[in-house]
C-alpha cells in the first residue's frame, strides 16, 4: 500500500506544539476538512473522540493513531502531525508510553472493515521500524515527511525481513471478539522480533476475518510459527510441516521476546519437514485443548448474534412499554410484533445451531458445518438446549474429521467427495444420533439442570453468584470470563434468568473500581493509569470490561485478587435477591428489562451491587499499590 495516495502534504504538520490531545486532534481534523475530506468536521471529530473513550489509540514509542470511522468523511485519507514535546498523557497501550508521532485516520463507514484495517496494519507494521519511524520523527518540513511516507527502499518489515535477518518465524494471532488482544499480541510479537533479530510474520484472524495471510513463500521459508490464539486457528494444516509454540493471545503482550526464543528453539530441535500444499498435520493437539478451542469458537460466532437478537427483542420491548403498546406488541403481524419476532428468533431459533456449526468447523474446518448446524437444529428440537448444542458440534466435528481420513477426497471425485458425501453423510448420521440416540438422556439431563437452577436460593444463590462473578473479573474477556458468559447463556437459554443478570452486574465492577482507585487514590498512580482511569467507568456501563486490563497486565498478582474480591461480592447480591435478565445486553442499559423484583428495587439491587463491588475492589486497588509503592521504597533505600 502506498500511504502518499491517502494523504499530501497540506496535511502533514512537524515540529508542532500542542498543550493536549484533544487540541491536536481539533487541528487535525480542521486540515482533513480544509481539504475537502469531510462532509461535517463538527460529526467526524466527534467520532474521533467516541472512539478514544473505547480503548487506548496510544501505542509505544511514541507513536498514536487516533481514528474515525464515520459517514461524515468524504473518501479515506490521513493526516499527521509531529511534535516538538511529547504529550505523556495519552492513552497508551504502553502506560509510560510519550506520543510524538500522530496519525489520524478518516474512513468513510464504508470502508471500516477494508481500507481501516488495510491502512491501520500498514502503518503498524511500517513504524515497527525503528529506522523508518525515526525517519518520519526527524523530518524537517511537510514536504519532506510526505516524501519519506513511501522510501524508494522499503522498511525492514513483514515480508522482506527475511533477506537480512537470520531465521523466519510466522505467528498467528487470534482472541474469541478478535478485536484488541489479536491486534496487540501481533504488534508486540513483531517487535520483539525486530529486537532480537528475527523475522516475525504475524497473520491476524480477527474479527473482519484473515488480515495479512500467509504467502506460500513464507510457509516455504519458515523455521518454525507461534500459535497466539484462544480461539481455533483457521487453516491450520498450512503450519503442519513447522515446529510449533502454542499459547494464549495474551501471553505476547507479556513476554514476547520468551515466545519468539522458544520457537527459535522449536527451529534448532530438527522437526522442521518440507512444506507440501498436501501435507496434513499430524494430530499433536490434545484433546482437552481441540475441545477447548472448539467451544471458544463456537461462542466468538454467537456473540454478535446474542447482541443483535437481545438488543433487537430489548428494543421492543422497550417500545411496547414506553409508549403503552402492549396490545401491538402481542398482535400477529404487527411491526411491533414482527421486530419482537426478530430478536425472539435470533437469540431462540439461531443461536445454539450457530454455536453447534462453529464448534464442529473448530475441530473440523467448512465440512463440518452442514452436520454442525443440524446437531444444533436438533438439540432445539429434543429440547436439550445449550448443553446439547454444545454436544451435538462435538459430535460433528469429530464424525467429519474421522469421515476426512477414512474417506478422502482425490481424482475425479474429489469435489464430490469434499461437497456432498461430507456434509449429507454427516448430518444424517450426527443428526440422527442426537435424534434417537442421545436426545432423551440429554432433555432429561437439561430439564434437571434447569430445575437445579431454579431451586437455588439462600447459601446456594450466594456461591454461585460469587463463582460466577469471582470468573467474570479473572481475565477480563480471557477463556475464564468466557466460561462463565457460556454457562450463563445456557442457563438464559433454558428459563434461568438468574446467572445472566449476575454476569451483566459484574461486569461493571473493574471498570468503576479502576476509576475510584485513580481518582481518590490518584497520587499512587501515574498519569497515563489516572487519564486510562478517567474513560474505563463509561466503558463499565456499556458492560465492557477492557479498559482495565493495561493495570491488570501490569501488576497481574494485586490487581486480579483485588477485581475477584469485589466481583465474587456483586455476583452473590445479584443471584441471592433473583434479579434475572432475560435478555442479552450490556450493562447500564439492562436497568429497563430487569425482572424478580419490582423494577426500581430491580434496578436499585442489581445497579447497587456493582457499586458495592466496585468499592470493596477500589479499596483494594489503593491498599495493594500502597504495599507495592513501600516495598519499591524500602528496596531502593537498601540498595543505596
């Protein structure tokens, strides 16, 4: 990609002075209208600024890259600005991170699954450079950055790195709402492969599908690839010749540097094989861990299906009740009765054969799908719900996989084979079986979870809520936070209202608890935690819990028990006083759709709780970065 086609020199600014950030961006997207890149400068900043309150455009080294997607931009362009004095306020994946390098991007909505990404990878992977982003900070004029933007030789990056550096490892990155962690655990991967003199290639499997895929050539050259993910890796087989290292998404933004040594080490243990389009991959992943990722990524395919389902059926019911419709919302036929049937249809109908679909294409790729769907079209059927879904993908993708090797699709009936034999042989088989097989013993085991949930009251609501709090805040959006998301679904699912309600309660408690502690405690925090800590209460009541995961990151040992101690306390409030939610939604805006109680007793336990929770984790936030603090003290003076 060519960056000097999507900007000019008129707008690029070096060696400015800007006292804040929002001054800078006023500026920047004042250059963007004067232009002529912009229908409305007033929309399109106030899309730059609804997408800075979401999570940090700050990156390290001194380089951000705010953004905007909105209808108010005209064509897709970018502006950018170099400072004389770094601005240490903002927010950064890197706390301590001093912004002198600034990008702004103007997309049209349009393109915000194509040209923004295209363009945010480009020049993530570009400034990953030392070389060629100090090249840009040391440009003494417009004119001459402009130049610089497109060098005749191309940076050191991605996909040339390989002529200079000594080994090639290619690493995919993938987390279950392929958002934040994919992107993130990609950019800190190549970094340390800059600094250690390796050549990391990261393919990203994220929410707008494969960014950046593996050539051919790069499968050929490489020594060995990293595994990133929590979530199946797509196309798998591709890697099957390499050694490989497996771990969390997470793991990079941690220690990359230890990630890419392991798979250097992976390289000199002989294990490498030459590369074959036809090679298959040897079946080196345990059980535990194929299962794991299957139900990971049958529940990143539902997610936005949950949302768009409970968020439709909330808003008509909202409609129905603010505007006294009752009589049309119950009407066959009715637009109101039409839109409750959407929503109702999504989330009853759809969901768990999506969840059953993706769970087998987990473990089995797009052969599994057809049998995948039918399992979950016939766990609706036999009324084994959640659980049954969940059985019935396993169930097809380990049929389809075992069906693939015995029967394998060569010659002339390859396409056969690979089209009609796979998904008709295995829905008949896999649906048949969860038809007449299993389906009593699992519509007997899932009417008597169901009952088990209903009956839970007392001492027994108490710890379920504090369980499924205590998991909500361990990983903030991590495999455990996703366990506990996936039992409540299920039991939502099944007629329990209960669990849901917990869940969308907690799920407030870190973000207000990250805030408090950095306002009352505000001198035990740096600056760039306090200006990150300003934001995270109005992500907390849109239900969005990544706004604290900078402060868990660094300092994991204080900062979880700190976020589990206040979480496990508004679970138990939540489920002992039966505030139920029955539909799907995300924080502050349940308050309306709460049942169990009359509603502002509703609203006020369940909204009251996450306060309560909020408080107790504030507390702790303070007290433990106190200790933390006195013991650097102590430990600095000894050494003097």
């Amino acid at each position: 990609m060519l960056l000097q086609r999507l900007t000019s020199p008129d707008l690029i600014s070096t060696k400015q002075a800007f006292h804040s950030k929002d001054e800078m961006i006023k500026y920047m997207v004042d250059r963007l209208d004067e232009q002529g890149k912009l229908h409305s400068k007033e929309e399109f900043y106030q899309a730059v600024m609804d997408r800075e309150v979401l999570s940090p455009t700050g990156f390290e080294g001194g380089l951000a890259i705010p953004h905007g997607k909105s209808t108010a931009v005209k064509e897709a362009a970018f502006a950018v600005i170099t400072l004389d004095e770094p601005i240490k306020t903002w927010e950064s994946i890197d706390p301590s991170n001093e912004v002198e390098l600034i990008f702004l991007l103007a997309i049209p909505e349009t393109e915000a699954g194509s040209t923004h990404l295209s363009l945010l990878a480009e020049l993530v992977t570009r400034l990953s450079n030392e070389e060629y982003k100090n090249e840009l900070l040391h440009s003494t004029s417009n004119h001459d950055l402009f130049q610089k933007l497109d060098p005749q030789r191309e940076p050191k990056a991605a996909d040339q790195q390989g002529q200079s550096l000594s080994k090639t490892i290619l690493a995919v990155t993938a987390c279950p709402a392929g958002i934040a962690h994919t992107y993130m655990a990609a950019e800190a991967l190549v970094k340390a492969g800059n600094e250690l003199g390796v050549n990391v290639i990261v393919e990203k499997q994220g929410a707008n599908g494969i960014d950046g895929k593996h050539t051919h050539a790069q499968l050929q050259q490489a020594h060995a690839v990293i595994f990133a993910t929590d979530v199946a890796v797509k196309d798998e087989i591709r890697y099957s010749h390499l050694p490989k290292v497996k771990t969390s998404v997470a793991a990079p933004l941690k220690k990359a540097k230890d990630i890419v040594n392991q798979a250097l080490a992976k390289s000199e243990s002989g294990n490498r094989k030459e590369f074959s389009l036809e090679t298959k991959e040897n079946d080196s992943k345990g059980f535990k861990t194929e299962i794991k990722d299957s139900i990971l990524t049958g529940i990143s395919y539902i997610i936005p299906v949950i949302v768009a389902g409970g968020m439709t059926l909330a808003a008509a019911v909202l409609f129905s009740q603010a505007f006294d419709l009752q009589g049309l919302f119950n009407e066959e036929g009715s637009w109101l009765w039409l839109l409750r049937q959407l929503g109702g249809t999504l989330l009853g109908t759809m969901m768990v054969p999506i969840l059953s679909a993706y769970m087998a294409y987990s473990i089995s790729d797009k052969p599994a799908l057809g049998p995948g769907f039918a399992a979950g079209v016939a766990a609706n059927l036999i009324g084994s719900g959640f659980l049954g879904g969940m059985l019935g993908g396993i169930l097809a993708g380990y049929f389809i996989k075992s069906l693939k090797n015995t029967v394998k699709p060569k010659g002339t009936f390859a396409g056969f084979i690979s089209f009609w034999l796979y998904p008709v042989v295995g829905t008949l088989v896999v649906g048949s079986i969860m038809l007449f097989v299993i389906g009593k013993p699992l519509a007997f085991v899932n009417e008597g979870l169901i009952d088990w949930l209903k009956g839970m009251s007392g001492t027994n609501a108490l710890i379920m809520g504090a369980i499924i709090g205590a998991m909500v805040s361990f990983d903030l959006g991590g495999p455990v936070n996703k366990a506990a998301y996936t039992f409540c679904i299920g039991a939502m699912a099944s007629g329990n209202i209960v669990p849901y309600a917990t869940f969308a309660s907690v799920k407030m408690v870190s973000a207000f608890s990250v805030t408090g502690a950095t306002i009352l405690g505000k001198k035990h925090f740096t600056k760039a935690e306090q200006e990150i800590g300003k934001q995270t209460w109005l992500l907390g009541l849109a239900g969005i819990t990544e706004g604290a995961i900078p402060f868990m990151i660094n300092d994991p040992l204080r900062v979880i028990p700190s976020l589990i101690a206040g979480s496990a306390v508004t679970g138990a409030i939540v489920s002992y006083f039966h505030i139920g939610l029955n539909v799907p939604g995300a924080g502050i805006f349940s308050l309306a759709l709460l049942k169990g109680q009359p509603l502002l007793a509703a609203g006020g336990i369940w909204f009251g709780a996450a306060l309560i929770g909020g408080a107790i984790s504030m507390v702790l936030l303070i007290a433990t970065r106190q200790r933390k603090m006195r013991k650097e003290k102590q430990s600095s003076q000894a050494a003097a």
